[in-house]
C-alpha cells in the first residue's frame, strides 16, 4: 500500500526503498504531513514524501488521496520548521519574506467565493512599489513581472483563473511554507516566497485546498489591498483591485499538501 516513486527511490536508495516497501522500515500508523490526521499504510495507499533541505533531508508520510510521492527541496530553515511542526511545535507564524526582487511581500490567506463555491487563495501584496531587477528606475513592475511569468490579468472575480504550469504552493504538516516557481536553470522549483516560519492556515482553508488540489493566487501592487481583518472585506478589495486593472491571479497546485 506505500508507494515509492522514481524521484524518491534515486534518493533514497533502492536498498532503502525495498525496506520501505517490504514495511521494515515504513510505519504502520502516522499523521499525514499534508490534513495532518491519521494514516495507516496495511490499510489505505500511502505516499513517501522526501524533503530535502541544505543539509539534511526528512521522509514524510502521507495518504494517497493528499499528495503523490516526490521529492520536495525547501531551505534547511524550512526544514527544521517541518520537523517542529511535524513534532508538535509549530511555533509563530510569519507572513512575509524577502522576495527576489528584494521587496517585501505580505501574504494573506482566505478563503474567496467564485460560482458559488469556496476556494482556497493566497492573497500576495510587497509593501513597496516592485523594480524590475537591474532596473535604474522607481517604478513599479511587480504585475508586469508577474505576467510576464504567466500570471493572468483580471477585471472581475466571476471565474477562476487558468493554472500556470510549474509553479506550486508548498504546505507541509498542515502549514503554509512556501510558493515555488520553476527553477531558470532546470531541476527542482525554487522558492518565489517562503516563510520565515511555517504559515498557519484555518481548517476550512486546508480542507478546501485537499478538495480542490489547488490554490488560487492573487497579486496586486503595493496599496491596492491593505490588511483586512476579515475575508468579506478582503473580497471586496480584490474586487476593488480587479475593477482597476490592479491584480493578477492564476491556480497553482499543490506540491506538499
């Protein structure tokens, strides 16, 4: 019932992978790094999930139904943060982190009612205007950056918008840790964004992103969102960005959850 794939296997090894599968060395019973309840591999499909860090590398287990098996490269910090969280301590959440283009971004998760069905998103807004890297200017290119890497434009929030292939939203033991784009120079993704510290999410927002496999992403420039306290005022300030030709959004999948 576990499954081991080639990603995994040429990491691991296929020594440990056979004791893997013949149950030496898989446990009978765990809690799903991704809806964190519990999994038995003798009795349901089980996924081997490899993280990777600088230096160390962890195996997860999680349900089938949650995540295939793969190998997922995060820092050592974020590592080390799975392993807390993966222990119990998940310490405090952070909401913000340098970005490559050395802004600042805020991150807001809610959940966002599109064709009378609520979806799981990501709300990303810097706290300062976005330069093009090796730009002299001042001015702002954070959307056409973003667009420029696939993401679409809106004007209404009436449809959800198209997914864009090779980036994922990283969320392990039931935590938030990064957004991952695809990597210039081939292999793994690398991180877009990541946490300082795991990202807590509510309940009804992981259950909604294991429904769907996916969370929407919204962006916008700096000014066009603020912090709402709650999701009806956050709503109505996508809805306000979108109506000025403010904010761009795009379906990512999920590569920890």
């Amino acid at each position: 019932m576990l499954d081991v794939s080639d990603e995994v296997r040429a990491e691991i090894g296929d020594e440990e992978a056979a004791r893997l599968l013949a149950g030496e060395s898989a446990p009978g019973s765990y809690d799903c790094t991704s809806c964190r309840t519990p999994g038995d591999t003798g009795q349901e499909r089980t996924s081997t999930v490899l993280f990777v860090g600088d230096e160390t590398a962890v195996l997860a287990f999680a349900h089938a139904g949650c995540l295939p098996s793969q190998v997922v490269q995060v820092t050592e910090e974020q590592l080390q943060g799975a392993v807390r969280a993966i222990g119990g301590d998940t310490g405090e959440p952070a909401s913000a982190q340098a970005a490559p283009e050395q802004a600042v971004l805020g991150v807001t998760s809610g959940l966002v009612l599109i064709s009378g069905e609520l979806h799981p998103a990501l709300v990303v807004e810097p706290t300062a205007p976005v330069a093009r890297p090796g730009s002299p200017g001042s001015g702002d290119d954070f959307l056409p950056l973003l667009i420029e890497q696939g993401f679409m434009p809106l004007t209404e929030l009436s449809a959800l918008p198209p997914a864009l292939h090779g980036w994922s939203v990283l969320l392990a033991a039931g935590q938030l840790h990064a957004v991952l784009q695809p990597n210039p120079a081939g292999g793994r993704p690398v991180a877009w964004w990541q946490a300082h510290q795991p990202l807590q999410v509510t309940d009804g927002w992981r259950s909604a992103a294991n429904k769907h496999q996916r969370v929407l992403m919204f962006a916008a420039p700096v000014g066009s969102i603020g912090r709402q306290p709650r999701e009806d005022l956050l709503r109505d300030a996508l809805d306000k960005a979108a109506a000025n030709g403010k904010l761009v959004a795009a379906a990512l999948p999920l590569a920890g959850l």
